[in-house]
C-alpha cells in the first residue's frame, strides 16, 4: 500500500538522468515507480527497477490510473521536450501532487516550469558543472 509508504516517488521519463536517479533512489531504500512512454525504456530498467510502467506522462488519466495521486513526492526527468515536460507538470498540478521537481533545461524552460506549478526546479547539467569547477579547483591545489 503506497499509502502508507512516506517515501514513496516516482522517477518520470527514463533517459540518463532519470534513470540514474531512479537507482540512485532504489539503492537509498526508497519504493520507486519509473515512468517513460517509451517501450524500450520500461523493458530495458524493468528487470533493474522495482516498478516500471509505461505511459505518456501528459496524460492526467493515465498517472491517476498508476496510482501517482497517492505519492507525496514526483520528478519530471524528461529532458529534452520542453513541451512534454511542461505538460506533464501540469498533469501533476492537476492531480494535486505535493512536491513536484522538475528538470529544466534552460532559464526560459524553468521559468515555465515554475509558472506553471513545479516546486522545484533543477539544472542537474548545471549543478554538476558547476560542483566539478570547484572540485577541480580544490583538488589542484594539492598538487601545487
Ligand atoms: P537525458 O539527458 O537524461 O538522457 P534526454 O534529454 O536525452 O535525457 P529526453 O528526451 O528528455 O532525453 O527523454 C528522457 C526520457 O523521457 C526518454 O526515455 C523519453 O522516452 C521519456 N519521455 C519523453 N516524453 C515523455 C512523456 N510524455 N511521458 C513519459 N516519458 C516521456
């Protein structure tokens, strides 16, 4: 029962990002539920994720019929189209999730996407450019 599971969240689109995180996750004990509507993506993660359906996360219907209304907590990883993205950030919205985090992958993309109702919105190419810079600068100090 995702009910009484605190932790449950769900990972939405499988690509690197998401499906990095989505193990990530699972490997932190956490009940995951990975969407993509893509075939071939739900094949290849079912066998190394718990639970993976696909749909087309746009699709209000279809995340209320997996169940996505009873989980505190979702990301949008879908990258690439800012379109479906946005879309299903409103499906979200919508179903009164209350913690969306989105992945934006622009400033006008965020900017949407907080418009439009994410509580988060995260830059994971960003973040981690920008977390590198200052490793990179603290390591070459050891060597100096
Ligand atoms: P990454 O950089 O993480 O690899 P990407 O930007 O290259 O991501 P995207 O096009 O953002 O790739 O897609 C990430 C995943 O989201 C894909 O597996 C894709 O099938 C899935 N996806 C895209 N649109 C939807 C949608 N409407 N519903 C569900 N999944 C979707």
């Amino acid at each position: 029962d995702r009910k009484s599971d605190p932790g449950g969240i769900a990972v939405i689109g499988l690509g690197r990002f998401g499906s990095h995180l989505a193990e990530s996750l699972s490997a932190l004990g956490r009940e995951v539920l990975a969407i993509d509507r893509d075939a071939q993506q739900v094949q290849k993660w079912s066998s190394m994720l718990d639970q993976v359906a696909q749909a087309d996360a746009t699709d209000e219907g279809a995340l209320r019929q997996l169940g996505l209304t009873d989980l505190p907590r979702v990301v949008v990883a879908i990258g690439a189209s800012v379109e479906a993205s946005v879309l299903t950030v409103l499906a979200l919205v919508e179903l009164g999730i209350p913690q969306i985090w989105a992945r934006a992958t622009s400033g006008q993309h965020a900017k949407i996407l907080s418009s439009v109702g994410a509580h988060r919105v995260i830059f994971p190419e960003a973040e981690t450019g920008e977390r590198l810079a200052h490793l990179i600068i603290s390591r070459t100090l050891d060597f100096v």
